[in-house]
C-alpha cells in the first residue's frame, strides 16, 4: 500500500509540473508574437520615411546663372538626347525662319556656316564659342545694340551659338545637378537648342550683374528690349505665360532671329513662335 501511495505522489508531481512547463511556453509564445505583431506594425512607417526622398528646390532663374563655359561632360557620351520617336530631324538648319523645339531637332553634325566673331559687341564670356553668331544675324544684334545705347541703355552678349556637344554636357550637367524633370524646365536637349542655330543671344546688363535671371524683364534695359526688339529681327523665344506651350520658363534674356518682317508679324501676333508656325 506504502508503495502504491508513493507512486500516486510521482505522478501527481510530474503531472504538476508538466502542466506548470506547458502554461510558462504558451505565456511565452504568446510575448513572442505581441512583440512581433508590435514590430510588425512599426516597421513601414519607419521604413516609408527613411526611403522618402528629399528633394532640394532650386529656382529656375539661381539655375540658369551657371556660366556655359562652366559646364561639366556627363559620364554618358549622347546623355541629353531625346530618343522619342515623334522628333522630327530639321531638314533645313539653315533657314533663318528654322523651327527648333522638343519636337523639332537639328541634326548633330550641323554648324553654320557663316560663324562670325562678336568682335565690335560688348561681351560677358570668355568662352569663344559661344561668343559667336551667324553673320546676318550678328549684323542685326550690332544694330539692337547700338539703337538701345541711343535711348541710354547698355546691353551685353553673354550666349551665342553652342555646338551638339556643348549642348550635351551643358543638359547633362544640368540633370546630374537638379533632376532630368527641372533641367528640361530651362535647359534644351542636344539638337533642340536654338543656340545651335547661331541666330540666338542671350543678353543682360550691368543692373542684373551681367547674369540671366527673369527679373530681367522688369529692368529698364528688359522692358526697351521687349518693345523694340522685333524693330531688328529679334523676338523674346520664350515668352511670359507661354510656358505650357514653348515647354520652357520664361527667358526675357533669349532673343531669336528671324528677320525684320517675321519678327514684327509674331511681336504683333502676341503669340509664341511654337503657336504661329501652328496657325
């Protein structure tokens, strides 16, 4: 009998403590998946913003100040070429009534071939590449220039003609520096650059410390060269409120050739050259 009780005891005490092993795992396993499901719920919000990008903005006109003889190569060589298949290749570069835009490029080995020398204009750069005009449209410029310094107003060439390549490393540095999206706001793709043209100068003045900056349009020098510039052949290519429709930002400094006449129809017309080709 002794026996039989001490056996009951064993088996009481082993139940006991196989039933006090079985409630401490389950409290366990139960902080393990509270403290998982815990984790679990934390995590993408910690992850969300970590990753989130933070993007630094800049203003177009603080942008456009970078001087083009400081421009960097990309690492890509054609990096800035727009591959889209509704470009169309300009047939005739030469024309001074030539349209250059996003849709509408000129072939990479075009260079005109009546480059001259800005040699009787006051300039800003000493790139000599860009000190550079074709010559119809230079003999133009010197009498925009002569005619504003007549009603007290100096003006200064700062960005003439640029090369395909120079083009190139001016886009690509410009999208390695801000984002592809902001560079296309104010930089042109290789082959959609009218300076490639050699009928384009980018003008300033003294007041805006010889730089490019929108506000240009609201110096004396700017508000003179808006009224008379068609006088000469030349109109403001990427006009106020314009911006949906040339695809860049407003650029008072850009001035394009195009003739007297063709350049008083579309002062008068009001309309941007994109829209007056369209009519």
């Amino acid at each position: 009998m002794k026996k039989k009780g001490k056996l009951k005891i064993h088996r009481i005490i082993i139940l006991a403590a196989v039933f006090i092993l079985l409630i401490f795992g389950i409290s366990k396993l139960i902080g393990v998946v509270a403290d998982k499901d815990e984790n679990t719920s934390k995590e993408p919000e910690s992850i969300e913003h970590e990753n989130e990008p933070k993007e630094e903005t800049k203003e177009p006109s603080d942008i456009e100040k970078k001087p083009v003889d400081d421009t960097e190569t990309p690492t890509e060589e054609h990096e800035g070429e727009n591959t889209s298949k509704d470009i169309v290749i300009v047939e005739n570069p030469e024309a001074i009534d030539v349209l250059v835009n996003r849709t509408h490029t000129l072939p990479d080995t075009y260079i005109p071939g009546d480059l001259v020398e800005l040699t009787d204009l006051p300039t800003v750069l000493s790139n000599p590449e860009v000190n550079q005009m074709r010559k119809p449209a230079y003999e133009a410029l010197k009498g925009l220039f002569a005619a504003a310094k007549e009603d007290g107003y100096d003006l200064y060439a700062r960005s003439g003609y640029r090369s395909y390549n120079t083009q190139v490393s001016l886009y690509g540095s410009y999208a390695a520096a801000h984002g592809k999206e902001a560079a296309d706001t104010f930089s042109a793709k290789a082959g959609q650059s009218e300076h490639q043209t050699g009928l384009v100068m980018d003008i300033t003045c003294e007041a805006m410390d010889f730089q490019l900056d929108d506000t240009f349009g609201d110096t004396e020098e700017g508000k003179w060269v808006s009224k008379n510039a068609h006088k000469y052949g030349f109109i403001v290519r990427y006009p106020k409120e314009k911006e949906d429709i040339t695809g860049y930002m407003y650029e008072p400094w850009h001035l394009r050739y195009l003739g007297a006449e063709l350049a008083t129809n579309v002062y008068e017309s009001g309309l941007s050259l994109d829209e007056y080709f369209e009519q």
